[in-house]
C-alpha cells in the first residue's frame, strides 16, 4: 500500500521553524538573517547600527542576552515565512504595514520587543494560503 506524502501541516511547520531557530549557533543565524533581510533591516530590528551587524556577521557578537534573544526570534520567523514564500516576499512581509500589527511593520514591532505578536502575524500570514 503507497503513502501519499503530504504538505507539512501549519503546526509542523512552526515546530521546524522553532527547531532550526533554536539549534543554530549565533553567529549563522545572524548570517541567515542578514542573507534574507539585508543588514540594515537586521540593525532595525536589534536596535544596533549596520556597523555592528557587519561585525556580527563576521563573528564578533552579538553578545547581550537582549540581543541574541532577539536574532533567534527573529530567526524563527523568517524560517517559519520561509517555509511558504520566497526570500524577497519575506523581506518585503517585514517592511510592509502588517494588519495583524496594528499597520505597524513586523521589523519595527521586533525591535521594540514584541515578538510574540509578530509571531502570531507571521502565522496567520503562513496559514492565509
């Protein structure tokens, strides 16, 4: 008897997302975001400048607690829109007016510490295919 494989369910793919978040070391993730976001929507949404994330890409940082809780959120959520749409509509989804947020951008939303709304953002946005 064949198995019909199937798409990954929305919360499987949450799971995947959370997963692959949480086991990359800091330095990839930071390089990740910066590969889909660009580095100065990174610097936004960790409240430092450019400067500072060239230097965390190159594997000097970031170290503050705040600021790596930050990257992995963030991180988490681009690999959650990942799992739906291309690099450049996830970029455009974090500089875009979100309803969900008020008409406030995701990346703007991040760096004033609100992630979890952001997530649920993210979700209703996965899940609206």
């Amino acid at each position: 008897m064949s198995r019909v494989l199937e798409a990954p369910t929305p919360r499987r793919k949450r799971q995947q997302a959370h997963l692959r978040a949480l086991e990359s070391e800091i330095t990839p993730a930071v390089k990740s975001l910066v590969e889909t976001l660009g580095k100065a929507l990174v610097a936004v949404i960790v409240n430092r400048d450019v400067k500072t994330v060239t230097r965390w890409v190159a594997g000097q940082g970031p170290r503050g607690d705040d600021e790596q809780r930050r990257v992995i959120d963030t991180l988490q959520i681009v690999e959650l829109l990942l799992s739906g749409d291309s690099p450049s509509v996830v970029r455009a989804w974090f500089m875009g007016m979100n309803p969900q947020l008020d008409d406030e951008n995701p990346a703007e939303v991040l760096a004033a510490g609100r992630a979890r709304e952001v997530m649920a953002a993210a979700r209703a946005f996965v899940n609206a295919d």
